[in-house]
C-alpha cells in the first residue's frame, strides 16, 4: 500500500472489538487514529484500546477536530444515512456496517450521495470474506460437489441479554433496525447464498414471533428461489433457550455435499462417496476472522485504487430479500426481490 490510511472508529459497540481485532492483526496500512461514541467514556476506554488515539462524544466534533481521511460507521442502523452523508460531505472515505439503512429509500439516498463524490464508499458485509464461506465458494468452482442443487442456511441464536441491555436495546426496536433477526443477523446468512448460487429472484415465507423483547420478529422461515431457477431454504431463529448442535449452511450438488458447521468458531467438510464420514477443507479459522480481510478491502481501494469485492450497491440485496421474506409473510404468497 502507498501509505498509512488514518481513520475513526465511529461507534464503540460490541462490533468494535472485532473491527479493532481485525485491523491490529491484518491491516498494517490502516492507522486507527480517533474513536467516537456518544459514551466519551466509553470512547475514550476503546481509544486507550486502540493505541491512546483521541476519543470524541460526537461525529460532529471529531470530523471537526480529529485527524483521519476515512470512518468505519457502527452506529446503529437508523443513524447510518445521516452519519455516512455527513462524512461524505466534507471528504471522508466510508465504510458503512451493514444493513446500509433500515429502509431501501434511505439506501438510495445514500448511494446517491455517495455517487456524487469521488471517494470510496464500502457496506461492510463480512460475510463475504468469512474463510469457510470462501472456501466453499472455492470447492464449488472446483467442482467438488457438482452441479450445485440445494442449500439451507440456517442463522440460529440463543437470545443474548448483553445485546439488549441499556445501550443496546435499539435492537428491539424494528423502526430503528428496519426488522428482525432477518434483516440483522440474517444478513450475514443471504450473502453466501447469492455469493453460492447467484441473484435471489423471487422468495416465499412465514414469520414468528416468540422472542417477546423484540418488536421485529425472532423466527423466519422461507424459501429462496434464485435466477437460476434453483432453490434453498434459509432460516433466522432466536429464542431465550437452548439449541441442539446443526450446520449453519449446507450446500448439496450431484457428487456431494460441504457442510459448514454451526457456532463462531469455524469449520467447513466435504461429504462425498470417498469420505463419507467428513473430509475437513480447510482449518477450522471462523467469524472472527473475517474482519481483517474485509477491511484490508477497504483499505486497499482507498489506498490502492483497487475495486472492491462487493459493491455498495451488492448489499441491497440482502435489505430486498428480507423486505420481501416479510411481503410474502404478509400476503401468503411469493413475492419477488428486486421488483
């Protein structure tokens, strides 16, 4: 890389620490140079983390004062468009968490103003970088399991209180998070899918509701039918109990089937007519370790001029499917994606 990238670390959150993580261990071009939290204390607890970087109570105050040419937003989601407008305004490169925005409305004003700037706009999904999903997108091109045929994701949650406490309880609210588990934590389990078997075309599904906490909802069960014709099944559950062990993703072709299995801690197999019992890929390496590459990612096309893997624009597609998943629930029928 040319040079240092100085950034801002906007929102100190449970997301954070992975972020933080992932630039310590991966991305020697990022310099991380101010934190900024509506808690200064808590902003200044991640800036002493961070390296005894300035803290700021605001974005307001830090894009005033501090020194930094990009800003990592983890903000929650309804505070996104006015956030990442804000610093496109006076310059800054973004890198937004995902979802974009609550609403595709919002979505569009903010890759509007992004187009209208020359500088480098980035939905950090890190799902696309997560090893053992681009590993089984490798062993599909390799042609290990086939023709693909099927798959089932399955984004299941034990109810974590630390996410709801004071400070975080904005998540139960669906106006300010644009849904429930399939618009927050389903996310991550749409983007394989359309990364395994390409653009969702149209979806059928139904939805629950058994986490009293949450206003969206906590259960989602569907159908995904891609362009492909091909179809999967994808699941968003969190309940206040406990779960019995299951595969997160299970992708099946005419020779096989890689299962990647359930829990952060990582693990992908290959079950075909030679191994029956499992051949593991690749070590087992984990959510966790999708952070760092996803933002050298960043790095790299500010610093760089490199073209990222995913697009701004690729992340509405996780924020249409579920709006559709939530139609269909609605209307007891299939409903199309991106019409």
């Amino acid at each position: 890389m040319a040079e240092k990238l100085k950034m801002a670390l906007v929102g100190c959150g449970a997301i954070a620490k992975f972020h933080l993580d992932g630039i310590k261990e991966h991305v020697p071009g990022i310099q991380v140079t101010a934190t900024v939290d509506r808690d200064l204390e808590r902003a200044q607890a991640f800036a002493n983390e961070a390296g005894g970087v300035q803290a700021f109570g605001s974005l307001e105050e830090a894009l005033e004062k501090g020194d930094f040419d990009a800003v990592d937003i983890m903000l929650p989601h309804d505070f996104h468009e006015e956030a990442a407008k804000a610093c496109f305004d006076v310059g800054m490169h973004v890198m937004l968490e995902k979802p974009m925005a609550p609403t595709l409305e919002a979505c569009d004003r903010i890759l509007k103003a992004a187009s209208e700037t020359d500088l480098v706009f980035m939905v950090a999904e890190n799902s696309q970088y997560w090893p053992e999903i681009v590993r089984a997108k490798e062993a599909i091109d390799e042609g290990l399991i086939g023709d693909l045929i099927t798959a089932r994701a399955a984004y299941v949650a034990s109810f974590d209180p630390y996410w709801f406490q004071e400070g975080h309880d904005w998540r139960l609210n669906v106006k300010r998070t644009g849904g429930g588990v399939t618009v927050d934590g389903g996310a991550h389990w749409i983007r394989p899918l359309r990364i395994w078997f390409g653009e969702i075309e149209d979806v059928v599904g139904v939805l629950g509701y058994p986490l009293k906490q949450m206003e969206g909802e906590s259960l989602m069960r569907s159908i995904v039918r891609f362009r492909s014709g091909k179809s999967a099944i994808l699941d968003a559950m969190m309940i206040d109990t406990a779960f019995a062990p299951d595969d997160w993703w299970r992708i099946t072709g005419s020779k096989g089937e890689i299962t990647i299995g359930g829990g952060f801690e990582g693990g992908i197999k290959l079950f075909d007519r030679e191994h029956p019992d499992g051949m593991p890929l690749m070590e087992p390496k984990g959510y966790a370790q999708s952070f760092g590459p996803e933002i050298a990612d960043f790095a790299s096309a500010v610093l760089d001029g490199t073209e990222l893997q995913a697009g701004p624009e690729v992340a509405v597609g996780e924020l249409r499917t579920a709006f559709a998943i939530y139609r269909s629930a609605e209307h007891g029928r299939w409903e199309r994606v991106w019409d």
